[in-house]
C-alpha cells in the first residue's frame, strides 16, 4: 500500500508512451495511478527487462507512485463476459493464472504489492463443482501471492455481497481485500454500494472512484456517468468507509476516450475528492 493516505490517482495504461500518461497525471494535480493490464511487452523476456527498466526510471524521474496493478487478460470478450471474462471460466483458468503469477513477479520487481481483478462472473451454489473446483485454483495464487508478501483485491460488480462474501471466506487468506468500484454494482445491476459497505466496508482496500445509473431494461447493462453524477450516492458512500477507518487509495476510473472532456471529468472529480477529504479533516 502507498504510504500516502487517501491518495488521489487515476489509472494508466501501458499502450502508450508512460511520459505521456505521467505529464497528463501530474498536470490534473495527482501523482499517483493504478496500472491497467500491463501487456506483454513489459512482462516478457529482455524486451520486457528493458521497457520494465525505463519504466522504473520514468516513474521516478516524474515523481509519480502506483499503486497497484489491475489483471486483465487479452482474450477476455466483453461481448460475452460470462464466458470469457477472469478467472473463473475453466477454459482459460490454468492458462490466466500461469499470466497472472507472472504479472505479481513484475509487480512486485517494481515494489508494488496490491493486485486488483474481476475475478468473472463466480457460480452462485457454494456446493456446486464449479464453485469448489474454482475456489481451489484460485486459493493457489493467492497462497503465492501470500508467500510474495502481495494481497488480491477483488473488483466489483459481477457478483452480488453475498457471492463475494463467501468467496472471501471460503478462501480464508489474510491478503485478500477489496477494490470497490461502486459504479460497477449499478452497472451490472445487483447489490448497491451501501449494502457492500455496511456487510463488507472492513475489506475494502481501495477505492474506485466511479459513477454511474442502473439499467433502465433488465438484461441490460447499466451507463456510467461522471463522478456524482450517477446514483452511487458517492459522496456518502466515501464517507461511510472514512467512518470506518477506510485510508487506501481513491482511483478515479473515467472509461471514455482521452479527450478535453475526459479531462475535465478527471478534474472535477479531483476537485469532488479533495473537497471530501478536507471536510473530513483527511
């Protein structure tokens, strides 16, 4: 975890050039960011040493901090995210963990030790094969993790509190956390914000700073909006986990194409956060 409390960032992702993403970084008034899916190019053989070295150097020549690493996977296909999306689909399991694993060890090489992940869509029958058979697996990397000194922090949105609930305890392992995205919850239409907060706001560990309405058809996805503009209830939300001693990183995650107006999303969700911790006396 940073050393900083209630470090305000956004996510950066690596298919662009890192100076590019820190100059813009350091120009909305933060220093700190998420990394998003770190591809191959950084994780493999000496072309990965190498970009993996001028990384190191441009982070620390900008002054900027991580503070964790989000797993995503090439071949997952939003179109069909039941199927193909994390961990849990047997078809890609062995191979994604096997990524995953080496992802913690290029994580860790830039001591970064906070992991965030949709873990996909978790059968729901505690008592199922699937259920027990990914439970299993997935209990093995995080052992690993746990042998590195690393959490795993859930993202999120595909499973109700409950699901997640017992997914955490099933595994019971001390490096597991929570990466709440609140936006994601109304998104894929289950539980709201609250109700993760009041039953498992002590696992949370970061925050995604995101907003957005349910869907107006079921069956449908959910639209994410700019910050406080969904119906999140973000502001309270935050300052329910403050209350409860909740200092990890606020992340704001904007998912539209890098443009003026996504700036100007990002700074006004600066200014909201910044406003938030100086009324808490954070």
């Amino acid at each position: 975890m940073v050393k900083e409390k209630l470090a305000i960032g956004t996510i950066v992702r690596l298919h662009r050039e890192p100076a590019q993403s820190f100059t813009e970084l350091l120009s909305l008034g933060m220093k700190h960011f998420q990394f998003g899916g770190p591809p191959d190019k950084y994780i493999y053989g000496d072309e990965g040493a190498a970009n993996t070295e001028a990384l190191r150097e441009t982070m620390s020549r900008y002054g900027v901090e991580c503070t964790s690493v989000f797993l995503g996977f090439n071949d997952q296909d939003w179109s069909r995210p039941e199927e193909t999306v994390g961990l849990v689909p047997p078809a890609y399991r062995s191979v994604r963990l096997v990524r995953a694993c080496r992802k913690a060890v290029w994580a860790k090489s830039l001591g970064i030790d906070e992991l965030v992940t949709h873990v996909g869509f978790v059968p729901e029958d505690r008592q199922s094969a699937e259920y027990i058979e990914f439970i299993r697996d997935l209990h093995e990397f995080v052992r690993f993790l746990d042998a590195m000194g690393m959490w795993l922090n859930f993202e999120t949105g595909q499973e109700t509190v409950e699901v997640l609930g017992n997914m955490i305890e099933d595994l019971d392992m001390p490096n597991l956390g929570i990466n709440l995205d609140p936006a994601n919850l109304l998104i894929y239409d289950v539980d709201g914000p609250d109700v993760l907060v009041s039953q498992l706001g002590r696992y949370v560990r970061h925050l995604h700073c995101k907003d957005a309405v349910r869907p107006t058809e079921p069956g449908k996805r959910g639209r994410e909006t700019p910050l406080g503009q969904g119906d999140t209830d973000f502001v309270n939300v935050l300052k329910s986990l403050l209350d409860m001693g909740f200092r990890g990183p606020l992340i704001i995650e904007r998912e539209i194409a890098p443009s003026l107006a996504w700036k100007a999303d990002l700074a006004n969700a600066v200014a909201l956060l910044k406003g938030i911790k100086k009324e808490a006396g954070c």
